[in-house]
C-alpha cells in the first residue's frame, strides 16, 4: 500500500515474540483517512496481539508503528505507553469487554474525556471558572455520545448491570469520547445476536461517515466485515496472508483453507 | 424452620461436648476435688443455640437476597434507610443540624478526658477519609498508612525541638512531608498490584518503625520525644481543659475540611481516573489516564491527610514514640475504611468512631480488641462486602443541553 497523502496509520513489519512464541510476524498493515478497514483469521492468528502493539499495551520486538495525524506532524509510536497512543488519537475497545463494572455508565465515557481535559487536584479541590466549565463540556459530550450508541436511557446505570450487546457499545462510546482520528474495534460483535449485529454495523458506518472517524476492527462475522469494510487483511500463524477487497478475500484460496471454507460462504 | 431448630441443637450439643472439659470440669488442685459446674454447660448450650439460629438465619436472609438481584428485582427498590437518609433533604437537614448542635455542646457537657478521647477517634476519622482515598477510591491496598503518620507526628516534633518551630508552621509542613513520603514510597510501587502491592506496602510501614527507633540523634529512639506544645491560639495562654477543648474544635474543622475536600475530588476528572483505575488499569490507561501520574496523586494525597492527622496527633498527645506507629495503627485505619465502605465518606466516619470508642468505653472489650476486629472482618465480608454504608455514585445532569441544542 503506497503512503497516501491522508494515510493514518501505517504499521511496518510489526513482530512479536513472546519467548520463544512468534505471535506476530512482520505484519504490514495501513489505514486511511474513511476507511473501514477489516483484520481477520482463524482464533489464536495474533490479531489481538497486533493491537496491543499498535496501541502500546506491548511493546513491538521489530517493526515500526507510524501514525500521520491529520493537520498533525507524524510520530514513530512504537513503545509509547497506551495513554499517549490515545491521546495521539487512536482509542480501542477490548475482545474480552474491560468497562469500569462499578461505575456508572456516563462515567465509563466520561473517563474517556480524561485526556482532553486538563483540571488537576487542586483544580478539582478549587472548583474554579474553568473546571466547572470543562466538567460541564465533560457531561454533556458524554451524553451526546451515549445519544449516538443509543444508551442514553441506561446513563446513571452501573456498568456491570447492562446486557453484553449494551456493553460493547458502551466500549465504542468511551473510546469515542477520547476524539480519535482511528477506531480499533477487536471483535465489537461477538456473542450479539443478529438483531444487535446488524445494528453495531449501521452504527460503525455511520461513525465512518458522521464522525469522520476511521476503523480498523477484528471481527469474526463475515457476514458483518463483507458488508461493511473497504479492504481486508488476514492472518493466520502471526503472518499476513493475504489483503484487498472483500471481493478478493472471498475468492481467496488461501483465506478458504485457512478458514476451511466453513465460514466464508455467508 | 423446624429444620433449622433441630440443627441448631445438634451444633448446641456439639459445642457442650467440646467445651465440656474447658468449662464444666474444674480440678480444685487445693482441696483435690473436682468442681463440677453445671451452670456452664447450660450457658454453652444456650448460647451456642441461639448464635447457630441467628447465624442460619442470616445466611438464609442473605440468600434470599441474592436471589432476588438475579432474577432482576434492583436494590434500588429498597433503597436502604441510610441512602435515603443522604438523598431526601427533608431528612439529612435536620440529621445534619442536631449532629452539628451535639458536635459544638460536646466538649462543654462531657469531662476533659472523654474530650480527649473524641479527639482521638476524630483524628482516626481524617486517617480513615485518607486512607480511604487511596485504598477505597483508587484501590491501592496501603499496609503501611501509619508510616506517613508518623511523618507527620515527628515532622512536628523534630522541628519543634530543634529548631522551635510551632504547631501552625509544622501543621502545613507535616502535611506536605506525608505527601513527598507518599510519592517517594509510591514510585517503586507503581507497577505492583494485589498481594505485592500489600507485602511491600506492609514493608514500608514496619521499615519506618525501625528507622525511627534506631535513629537515636535525630528521634530520640525508642524514649520518644517529650514536651510537645499543644496547638497555640495566637500565643493565649491556656491550660490543660481548654487546651483540649480547643483541640477538639480544631480537629472537628480539620474533618469538615478532609470531608469537603474529598467529596469535590470525588466527583471530578481526578476522582473519577482513581476509580477507573481500581476498576481496570489497562483499561484506564488505553482511555489516556496516564497511570504514574494518576496513582502517585492517590498515594500523595492520602499521605497527605495521615501527615496532618500526625501532627495534630503529636500536639495532642504532647509524647510521641515509636510504639504509636505500630502495624496495629495500620490494620486499625483499614478496618475503618472497610468496614465504613469502600469509597463512602460517611460510611468511613461512623466505622472510625465505632472502633475507636468502642474500646475506650467498653474496657472489658480492648483487651480482646483485635479479636472483635478480626470477627467485625468476618461478618462484614460475608454479610456486607460494600460496607456499612456503600458507595453511591453520584448522577449527573446535562442533557436536557444536550437535547436543548440539537433542537435548536
Ligand atoms: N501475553 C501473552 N503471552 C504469551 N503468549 C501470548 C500472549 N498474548 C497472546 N499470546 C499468544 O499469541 C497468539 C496470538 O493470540 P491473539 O493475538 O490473542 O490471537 P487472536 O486475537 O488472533 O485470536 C496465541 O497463540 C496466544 O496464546
Ligand atoms: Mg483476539
């Protein structure tokens, strides 16, 4: 993929060992600016360990992670720790759902705003001009996001009481609060119904297109990632095996035999 | 219920079995004969049958309860008496005046040492909203809280003894010295979590025992440091009753204070980062909170509130020495903050009072004090996990803005 000039995320030849594991394998990856971007593969592929190193939860063993922020000057991001990676702009939810369980559902986004907002403890003891004013732009951008994810009614609501389907959406709101310029969802829709599937795909589109956000998400339902992306990566074995459109993806023979050509066909 | 009675009879006669021996039995080795005191058996069986009732009893009504919250019937329902007592005005207003009058008569109806006792439980009070900061909001386990105490006790009396520095320039100082403690101690600890976390911070809290008991020339070991004054009032002259009348205002402000200020921490951009952060770290830090920055605040500023109590304590007990900073001192603070409930400010005050003086006015039970703590523990964390009061996390406001704007 040459480097366009709206690129956004431009990952080189990632690689991580764990020990002696190789779980990621000089992996090439891009994204740009309105782009629904799809990483997909058998469980067990390194597609969860990819993230953690584009977002800073691992350190990478090779490779370079470059971000081109829009109207930024581009960074070398690889072994920051995750606050600035999120800060930078590039904000993630978790395959195995990590809310704040007891707290409240506005408060999980409002942490979000975290690194946006400036107010330090003796702000917070003073209560000045400005911390009220940053709280209140706090509150209500929250709520705003919890309007678009649709949870608005469950705002004062503890975390750990909403269904598993709410809870995703809650992870998307909170990383929304935090204005990234990328989304990386790792697998939004597992364990949702066809129903919630169908919704958590219009409401990805329209994150793309309203909130000129780009997406890069793992996702097992191919249902969901051939309708919606607008290229595919897939690993297998911590190696990249393949990329284009879903078209391609679907004709693929190599894709076909890494999934047994069991689930392709949806 | 039939059921119930039968087995707690058996458990009356199990505990008269094993007791038998140890309360029945009694060799008199002077007039080599044996007692034989029945009474006793009686009183066991007694009182084994009804502890094992209500025991059963309440393991049922607990069951019942978390039954009810599967199948969907909130708590939020029965909100309990103390959630309302803090929600409907009409009820706290009165509440929060006649505490208020009974706080400012109490010094003026009660005698000079009972006085002194409350400015005892009210400095474990500031310990326990402290602590609680750490430990209840941002969940770091803190072994080792006396540590900052005593950094705050001797900050006083070192300075006051070498270099005659008074109760008001050291109270701001003891307080700022708790908080630099508490970031150098919190560095080497950032990363750890859980049991780690507790064995180092338990370390701590031992390793300034020593330090200041072996540190002979600057605080004056284990003979401690006497003659410290007690707080001035713009250089009044004062004896003992109204010195410690004026103690027990002094230490009355410094809550009102600790509660106001923990409370607007509470619910702000800092408070909130310290509770995503005991909720889930990784997560806290992919959300941008930066975790160092984050963790060493808690840390600092629940030392900070142990430095002031340290000094205030030293004022008033005019001594100070190593054995006031024991683990006991420790373990104390903590049962306060959980017994109270993790993150509750008034749960955290009633919990403080209630160990303090319940000790001091039942002396029977302070010799088997940390027996009724380690059982108190017990119950609570079978019965009452969040405490005596939980936490209740506030509600926001705003969006009737939000939809105001996108009509507009
Ligand atoms: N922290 C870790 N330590 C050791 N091995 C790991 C760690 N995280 C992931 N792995 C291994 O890396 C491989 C890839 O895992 P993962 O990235 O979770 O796969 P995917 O998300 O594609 O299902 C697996 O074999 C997994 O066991
Ligand atoms: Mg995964």
């Amino acid at each position: 993929m040459p480097e366009t000039n709206n690129t956004l995320l431009e990952v080189k030849n990632l690689t991580m060992d764990f020990g002696g594991l190789r779980a990621v394998d000089a992996v090439s990856l891009s994204v740009s600016a309105g782009e629904i971007v799809a990483l997909i593969g058998p469980n067990g592929a390194g597609k969860t360990t990819f993230f953690n190193c584009v977002t800073g939860i691992y350190k990478p063993t090779k490779g370079d992670v470059l971000v081109h922020p829009p109207e930024k000057k581009s960074q070398k991001i690889n072994g920051f720790k995750s606050n600035r990676v999120t800060t930078i702009g590039m904000a993630r939810t978790f395959q195995n759902i990590r809310l704040f369980q007891n707290m409240t559902v506005l408060e999980n986004v409002m942490i979000g705003r975290h690194c946006r907002t400036t107010t330090n403890i003796v702000g917070a003891i003073l209560r000045g001009k400005k911390t009220k004013r940053q709280e209140r732009e706090t509150v209500e951008r929250s709520y705003e996001l919890l309007e678009k994810v649709g949870l608005v009614d469950d705002a004062d609501e503890f975390a750990k009481n909403l269904p598993y389907g709410a809870q995703r959406r809650l992870e998307i709101a909170r990383a929304m609060a935090t204005d990234p310029f990328l989304l990386l969802l790792d697998e939004p829709a597992a364990g949702m119904n066809p129903q919630e599937t169908k919704d958590l795909d219009e409401l990805i589109v329209r994150i793309r297109d309203t909130e000129k956000i780009a997406i890069l998400l793992i996702e097992h339902d191919m249902k969901l990632v051939m309708n919606i992306s607008d290229r595919i990566y897939v690993m297998e074995y911590g190696k990249e095996i393949a990329q284009g459109a879903p078209m391609d993806i679907r004709n693929n023979p190599k894709v076909i035999e890494a999934y047994l050509g069991e689930e392709t066909d949806a | 219920m039939v059921d119930n009675i039968k087995r707690s009879l058996l458990v009356a006669l199990w505990f008269v079995f094993l007791t038998f021996p140890l309360m029945v039995v009694k060799v008199n080795t002077l007039k080599s004969i044996v007692e034989w005191r029945w009474m006793n058996m009686l009183w066991v069986a007694i009182g084994a049958f009804a502890l094992s009732l209500v025991w059963r009893w309440a393991m049922a009504r607990r069951q019942l309860k978390s039954k009810k919250a599967e199948q969907g019937e909130d708590e939020s329902v029965k909100a309990g008496f103390a959630t309302r007592l803090m929600e409907d005005p009409k009820l706290y207003k009165p509440a929060l005046i006649v505490i208020a009058l009974a706080t400012i008569v109490f010094p003026l109806v009660v005698d000079i040492y009972q006085t002194n006792i409350m400015v005892l439980a009210l400095i474990f009070v500031v310990l326990g909203l402290g602590l609680n900061v750490t430990v209840g909001l941002a969940g770091l386990l803190d072994l080792g809280y006396v540590a900052f105490f005593a950094v705050g006790a001797y900050t006083y009396g070192v300075l006051n003894s070498f270099y005659g520095l008074g109760f008001w320039t050291c109270l701001p100082i003891g307080g700022l010295m708790g908080a630099l403690f508490g970031i150098a101690l919190g560095f080497p600890i950032l990363r750890l979590r859980g049991d780690y976390l507790a064995i180092v911070t338990l370390g701590f809290g031992s390793i300034a025992k020593i330090v200041i008991e072996n540190w002979e020339e600057v605080f004056n070991g284990a003979k401690g440091i006497a003659g410290i004054p007690r707080p001035g009032f713009f250089g009044a002259e004062m004896n003992i009753t109204s010195a410690t009348t004026y103690t027990y205002y002094l230490m009355i402000l410094m809550v009102v204070f600790a509660i106001f200020i923990t409370n607007r921490l509470k619910d702000s951009r800092i408070g909130r980062a310290w509770m995503a952060l005991r909720e889930d770290e990784i997560a806290c830090v992919a959300m941008g909170v930066d975790m160092a920055k984050t963790k060493l605040g808690a840390y600092a500023f629940g030392a900070f509130w142990a430095g002031l109590a340290g000094v205030i304590f030293a004022a008033r007990n005019t001594y100070i020495n190593p054995n006031s900073f024991t683990f006991m001192e420790s373990a104390l603070v903590l049962s306060i903050v959980v017994m109270g409930g993790m993150g509750s400010i008034i749960g955290v005050i009633i919990a403080a009072l209630v160990l303090i003086l319940m000790p001091e006015y039942l002396r029977a039970f302070s010799e088997y004090r940390m027996l009724m703590f380690g059982a108190v523990m017990v119950l609570m964390m079978i019965f009452r996990p969040e405490g005596l009061i939980a936490n209740v996390r506030r509600k926001y406001t705003g969006r009737k803005v939000t939809t105001e704007d996108a009509n507009a």
